[in-house]
C-alpha cells in the first residue's frame, strides 16, 4: 500500500489536465445565456482566469482555443501573454458548425467551393498554432444529414477522405491532427463522423500524425467508453480526451459530476494501459458553466479527474492480474471496487501541500479575492461562443 501511495503521489505529480477557453465566457443553451458579473470579455482575460486554476491546482498549464471564438490580431502577443502568466496554449480547435455557408455540410458538402473554404479554416488555424507554439489541430465535424435519402451517405465519407487528406497535408512535423466524433446534433438522421470506428478509420487512412479524440459527452446512453479508450489505446491512436459529463445528451456538465465511477473507470483503463503520462494523450476539459461559476467550476473540475485519477493508480495492479488468472470474479472486481472506495482527498492535500498550495484549492480560490476583482473591474462579458 505504502508503495502504490509513494508511486501515486509522483503519477499526480506529473499530470497535466489542459483548460479549455470557452469555459471562461458566458455560455448557456439555446434556451438562455446566463451572463455572470466579471466573466472574461477576450481571450487574453480567459487566459488571465486559466492562470487562477493553474495557480490553485497546479496541474492545467495549457489552454485549448477555439476559432474563431479566440481570434486575435497577433497570436504572438496572446501566446506571450500565456507565458507571462506560466501558461502554454493548447489545441487549437477548429469550427464548422457557425457560418450559413456549412447548412448542407463543410469538409463533406456537395459543392467543391465549400468545402476548400472549410480546408481553408484549418489552415488559418494551423498558422495559429506555428505563432503560438500549439501541437494539436482537434477538428470536430457537425456535418450530417436530417433525412434519409437527403444525401449519398457514401460520397459524404469519399469528400471527407479527400478534405481530411488536404487538412493532414497542412502539418508541420510534430503537429497532430485529432479527429473528434460525436453520434448526434446538430444534426439527427445521420452524422459523417458518429463514432470511433468511423474516426479511427480515417485517421488510419491519414496517417500517424491522425488521432481520435473522445468526448465523454459523445456517445448513445448505456456505451461502455472505457471499452472504447482501451481499444483506441490498443491501436495506439488515443490523441485526446474532452471530458465533460452528461445525464441525457452532449450535456457538457463538470466531468465526473454525472457519474464518477465512469470517470474511475475511464482513468483505471488509462492507467492500466501505461497511457497517464508519456503515451500522448492530452486530457483536456469541454465544458460549459451555464449556471455555476466559471473559474471555481474548472477547479472543481480538475480537481474530480485528479481524484478519479489517483484511484485509479492505487488500484492493486498484482492482486487484481491474480485474481484475473485465478477466475475469481468477485475478488477481481473486490480490488477495483476498494481503490474506488478510497478516500483520497488526503494524498492529494499531500500532493499540493508538498508544492507549497493550500491543500484545497476551491477554498484557497474563493478566499483569494480574484472573484470580487473581477466583478468590480471588467463589465460586459462575452457569450463564449455558441450563437455568438
Ligand atoms: C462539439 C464539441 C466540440 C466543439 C466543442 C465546443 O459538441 O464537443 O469539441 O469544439 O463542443
Ligand atoms: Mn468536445
Ligand atoms: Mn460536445
């Protein structure tokens, strides 16, 4: 035991959990946007809100920005505001779901026209991230259809191929091109990337450089995703995760809000398969606080992978392939069961005691007096982006 904890506490030492910057602007659905008093009004001020989760967990030092909902003049100048604030920028998202042009589709449209535009949007984003030093391109496609028969489903997939192939040829070297899925909306017949096998085929057909992304938030009720973060790691081509948490559909609540034993169990998979620290995959939080506050909703965040995280590391590695070998069932899930049954919010008061941070880092966060700063000093937040 001694032993798991001592090898946990350097595990979480290493993490990191990349923030993304929507999580900083008003956000609602379509019903409402709840604006908050001191939200950020640009991008440089999402980052300045990033840099208190940074502070008080210590493990998010990387921001993922959305575009054209982070577009700035010099992307230069908000790369070394990053810095100033111990901050890296993240992936780059991109986005074509937003523009009248994309109604029938954008990387599978029917018309050529259309589709070079939204070739032409990954490369504005991929010189985004040559100024800003950004790794990951992470591409989610909106495109689908409502109706059977409204398109040929096949020549959708042909279009993608061949949209897919220009955008993976607009990488640097050391560049990832991450591939997201999503089963349903905005549209509700057929969706051109649904699941992670049509994901997956096309980044094999791209290249090593092409890896999937898996949104917690993406899939039919009932899916087992650790199954499916088990076989993308089999395959080496876990580039990603977004996590967020959902009761009904793409609800985007605080990861592990919902359902924390999924959340252990998508970490244990993580663990088990070596894939926490050098396996290259960026966990990344998608999550809108439509009603709580923002800046303490991503460290509550952080914070609930952190704990899912470190169960999942003190997990008997030995006594459970034992009890695998021997047949026994219960005694199998008995050793899972008691590393989810523990309570680690002491290791990890340890872990950021141990790097001189108050041993909770919500509380530190709401005695810090950033909030009332903010409220004060900034007036007319943005909507984050969504119908903005
Ligand atoms: C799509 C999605 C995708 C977008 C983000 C804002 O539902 O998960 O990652 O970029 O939401
Ligand atoms: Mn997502
Ligand atoms: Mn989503």
């Amino acid at each position: 035991m001694t032993d798991l904890r001592a090898g946990a506490l350097e595990a979480l030492a290493q993490q990191t959990i990349e923030l993304p910057s929507w999580a900083f602007g008003n956000s609602g659905t379509r019903f409402k946007v709840f604006g908050q008093p001191g939200v950020a009004r640009d991008p440089f001020e999402k980052l300045e809100d990033a840099a208190q989760v940074h502070a008080h967990t210590g493990v998010a030092p990387r921001v993922s920005l959305h575009i054209p909902w982070d577009r700035v003049e010099d992307y230069g100048t908000l790369a070394k505001h990053a810095a100033d604030l111990g901050l890296r920028l993240g992936a780059i998202n991109s986005n074509l779901f937003q523009d009248d042009d994309y109604r029938l589709g954008s990387l599978t449209h029917p018309d050529a026209a259309v589709r070079r535009k939204a070739i032409a949007h990954h490369a504005e984003c991929v010189d985004v991230m040559r100024a800003t030093g950004s790794t990951d391109l992470k591409l989610w496609l909106p495109d689908g259809t409502n109706y059977a028969g409204q398109d040929d489903l096949r020549a959708r997939q042909d279009r993608l191929a061949e949209s897919l192939q220009e955008i993976y040829a607009l990488l640097d070297p050391g560049m990832r091109l991450l591939v997201e899925y999503k089963f349903f909306e905005p549209y509700f017949y057929a969706t051109d990337i649904p699941d992670w096998g049509t994901s997956l085929l096309h980044c094999l057909a791209l290249g090593e450089q092409a890896q999937v992304v898996l949104d917690t938030g993406h899939h039919a009720p009932g899916t087992n995703i650790e199954f499916i973060v088990m076989q993308l790691l089999r395959a080496g081509r876990l580039g990603a995760f977004d996590f967020n948490s959902r009761n009904y559909a793409d609800d985007d609540l605080i990861v592990g809000s919902a359902d924390p034993f999924q959340l252990f169990r998508i970490m244990n998979e993580i663990v088990q398969n070596g894939a926490l620290l050098d396996a290259g995959v960026n966990f990344m939080l998608d999550q809108c606080h439509n009603i709580e506050p923002k800046i303490p909703g991503q460290i509550r965040s952080v914070m609930n992978v952190q704990e899912a995280t470190a169960k999942a590391l003190l997990v008997d590695r030995d006594a459970l392939r034992e009890a695998q070998t021997a047949g026994d069932v219960l005694g199998a899930n008995a050793v899972l069961m008691d590393a989810y049954g523990t309570d680690v919010r002491p290791l990890l008061a340890e872990l950021r005691e141990g790097r001189g941070l108050d041993a909770d880092p919500y509380a530190a966060y709401a005695r810090s007096g950033y909030q009332e700063r903010i409220a004060r000093e900034r007036v007319g937040g943005r909507q984050a982006g969504w119908g903005a």
